[in-house]
C-alpha cells in the first residue's frame, strides 16, 4: 500500500530537519542555550553540591566529555539533572537544565542506542520512585518554555523508553497534551503538534488518546480554520497514524472527519498536507473490518465533493508518486460507491455531512412517502441531527433544508391521526418543534419561510387542505435558491 511508508519517514527527533527549525520552542532553546548559568555561584552559596557542580558541568560541556560522564557515571547523572530540577527554583536556570537534559536525550542517533532513556528509570527504579513525576510535576509550572520543553522530553522518553507510559501517568500526560492543542493562540501549538505525532506512533498511546476524546479535539481544532499549513499537516498526521487501529479507523465517520479534512482539501496549497490528507482518505476505505463502514465512508466523501477535488488533483503534477496513486485509488473507489448509492443512503450521508442543500431527494414527493419512517431509525439518529443542524448551523441554506426535512418527516410519517400524534410527541420530545419555531424570526426570509411550512405541517390535521395551501403559498412565493 503506498502510504504505509510515511510513518516510517519521520525521524526518532521529530524536531530535527527544517520544519523542526521552524518551531518556536527550538528556536526560543537555541536563545537559552547561549546563556550559560553561573554555576560557581551556585556552589559557592552551597545551593547545589560538589558532587552535582561536577556532573552539570560535564553534562554542559558536552562531547566527548559527556559521552564518558553518561558511560562512567550514568546513576549519578540522573541523579544530578533530576535533584537541580527538584530544587531550583529560577525559571532561567530550569529552562538551561531541561535543555540539556533534551540535548542529551537527543544526541543518540539510531533507535538501538536510545539506552539514555533508561538512566532516568534505571534511578527511579533503584529509589522505588516514579520515573514520570518528575518530569509531569513541571508540567504545572506558569512558565511556557518550560512546560513545553518538559513535554518534549516526556514525549522523547516515553517513545524511546524499553517500558512505555502506562496508567495514570499516560493519561495525565495526553491529557495535557488534548488541552494544550485547545489552548488559544499558543504559540507552542507547533511543538504540542509535534509530541502528538510521536506518542501516536505508539500503537498503546493511541488507544489511550482516542478514549480520551481524542479525535473530537483534533477535528475541532482542524475546524477552526486557524491554522497555518504546518500545524494541519501535524494534526492530519495524528489522525492518520490512529487510523492503523482498525477499531478506530471504523468510528471516525463518528467524528466529522471528512468533512473537515474536505475543507482542508480544497483549500490546500501545499503537497505535504494534500499527501496526507489523502492517505488519511485511504485508510478510512481500507482499514474499517467491516465493508458497510468503509462504503458510508466513501458516501460521506462523495457528499463532502471529495470527488470533484480528486478530478482538480488529477491535473496537477506531483513530485511524489504516492499522491498520484493514492488519487486513482479514493476516485475509483468514489466512483463505484455512487453506481450503487441508493436515494436514502444518499440522504443519510448528506445529513451526517451536516452540508446540506436542496439537491432533489428533499423535494421528491416519492422519497419523503417512502423513507419518512427511516429517520425513526437508530434511536432517532437522523431526526436527532436535524434538529442539532438547527440549533448550531450558521448555515442559512443548511437551516432552510433542515426546516424543510423536519416538516416533510411530519407531513407525510403522520398521515392518520393516530400517527399524527405519535410523530408529533416525537418531534416534541426531541425538541425538534421547538427547534423549528425558533427559526420564524430569523433574518433570513427563506428560512423564515420554510420555518413558517414546517410548523404549518406540525399543526395541521387535514393534509388535503395543508396540500392545496401549499400549493397556494408556493405560487405567491419567490422560488428557492
């Protein structure tokens, strides 16, 4: 498959390369690196010891030098980096420590000579202490750089680490990391981004961060229309790595996560972000166990215009084969799943889209007489998201078909008094008539009109004459755009 090579071209150091010379956090550590701490103060005030002055210093030296110190005295380097970040207070001098602590984590150079990692659980273990504590403690602290850096090396040591992250310590730190991307206008969104794009390479850590909601926080983020190219292919990245996990790739049409990468899609300029995009398509065709899934999944693209954006792809020339493939792959797919789209599949996934307009099903007298009933289906489901399209669409088009929907479900599901009753106790329990009435004062008259329909046919018991009055009413009104 061609995008299952992508995973394997991001660096162990996700922050090494251009784009990591990119990042705030890199370029704010290079500032802090040039400022070397007074440590001869330090000792001289009896603030740290001889044994921790002679173990930084080395550290600091770097090279050759701290190469023997980390192969001579591994115990007594942890000890040392641990003990300055415990007790010092001053956040200059915490900022100067962590990075060497990163500098040290960092300079390994292949994943089977990660073993600097292991000085840190090697102390712990020999305490009886834990190995995270330390590290998530300063994840609290006021300072941005600090706890920032502080996630990086976490993200480092729980990647690289012979024992991954697990319990409370796992869920605390993902936690941290879901809020941080929620954070407004951080301008550290980059480095969260980019310890995201580790940790769920980690098959463990992904099922942890999508029962923490995960997905949701991603794809609301994505939505937000914020975000540079950068930071949505680091996002779309983390979306793509979660759906290697079958039983996650199966529930993310749960989430609207093609309608948001759709947006995306159309919009992009930059090949890195198309790519990814499309391998995040791929896998949600290919990856869900179960064929329905996978054939709502390509529906959903369809109603999303995925199709229309492969065909301006298609002209276009790209450096890398694997976007050309991955093209002729979802267009084939697409195309197959719209041969054999029934109208009320169409309907459903044009719902679920939340992009609706007035494409004929909604008009057809056929379909309504046929399907109403449908949208009792699954608890409500469709009903349910009608009525949430009406309470948080901007959308005046979106909230002119819904109006509509909701009506014709009544008109023609109701047919008979006894019927009547119960689709209309329905409606009202869902809130769906109240709904509905909220919008006959909205400013835009289309909306007010099909508000004004809609609760015409809750009210009315004689269909016939409902029939002939909206007859009537279409003539004397200004036809739908």
């Amino acid at each position: 498959m061609a995008n299952t090579t992508l995973a394997h071209t991001l660096p162990e150091d996700i922050d090494r390369g251009v784009a990591g010379a990119t990042s705030v956090l890199v370029q704010r550590a290079n500032e802090i690196r040039q400022q070397k701490v007074n440590w001869p103060s330090y000792l001289q005030s009896q603030m740290i010891s001889q044994e921790d002055y002679d173990v930084i210093t080395g550290v600091e030296s770097g090279g050759n030098v701290r190469q023997t110190l980390l192969h001579n005295q591994r115990y007594q380097v942890a000890r040392t980096l641990l003990n300055l970040l415990g007790h010092i207070s001053k956040d200059q001098t915490i900022q100067y420590i962590l990075i060497m602590v990163d500098d040290t984590l960092s300079e390994d150079k292949s994943r089977e000579d990660k073993s600097r990692v292991e000085i840190f659980k090697e102390y712990a273990r020999k305490h009886r202490e834990s190995m995270w504590s330390p590290f998530l403690n300063l994840l609290t602290r006021p300072d941005s750089f600090i706890i920032n850096m502080t996630a990086r090396i976490v993200a480092k040591l729980a990647c690289w680490s012979r024992d991954p992250m697990d319990g409370s310590d796992l869920t605390f730190y993902l936690t941290w990391l879901k809020d941080q991307l929620r954070t407004p206008n951080n301008e550290y969104i980059q480095s969260v981004g980019r310890c995201l794009q580790m940790m769920l390479r980690v098959e463990e850590y992904r099922t942890v961060f999508y029962q923490l909601d995960g997905v949701v926080t991603i794809v609301q983020v994505l939505s937000t229309g914020k975000l540079n190219f950068q930071i949505q292919y680091q996002l779309t990245f983390c979306l793509w790595v979660m759906t290697f996990n079958n039983a996650i790739a199966e529930k993310m049409n749960k989430y609207s996560v093609i309608p948001s990468l759709a947006d995306i899609l159309s919009e992009s300029v930059k090949e890195k972000v198309t790519r990814i995009v499309l391998a995040v398509f791929r896998n949600l065709i290919e990856k869900p166990e179960e064929p329905q899934i996978a054939r709502e999944n390509c529906i959903q693209m369809v109603q999303c215009k995925v199709l229309k954006q492969l065909e301006i792809l298609a002209q276009r020339k790209f450096e890398d084969e694997d976007i050309t493939a991955d093209i002729e792959f979802l267009n084939e797919k697409l195309q197959n799943s719209i041969q054999d789209l029934s109208s009320f599949e169409e309907y459903c996934s044009e719902v679920k889209s939340g992009r609706m307009e007035w494409s004929p099903v909604h008009k057809s007298e056929k379909f309504w007489r046929e399907n109403s009933g449908r949208l009792n289906e699954k608890n409500y489901e469709l009903l349910k998201i009608l009525i949430h399209l009406l309470e948080s669409s901007k959308d005046n088009l979106v909230l002119s078909v819904a109006c509509h929907d909701i009506g014709e479900y009544t008109r023609h599901y109701s047919r008979g008094k006894r019927h009547y009753s119960r689709g209309k106790r329905v409606l009202e329990q869902l809130g769906g008539k109240q709904s509905v009435m909220q919008h006959l004062t909205h400013q835009d008259p289309s909306v007010r009109y099909e508000a004004l329909l809609a609760v015409q046919k809750l009210m009315v018991h004689n269909w016939e004459y409902l029939g002939k009055q909206l007859e009537k009413d279409a003539q004397q009104s200004a036809p739908r755009q």
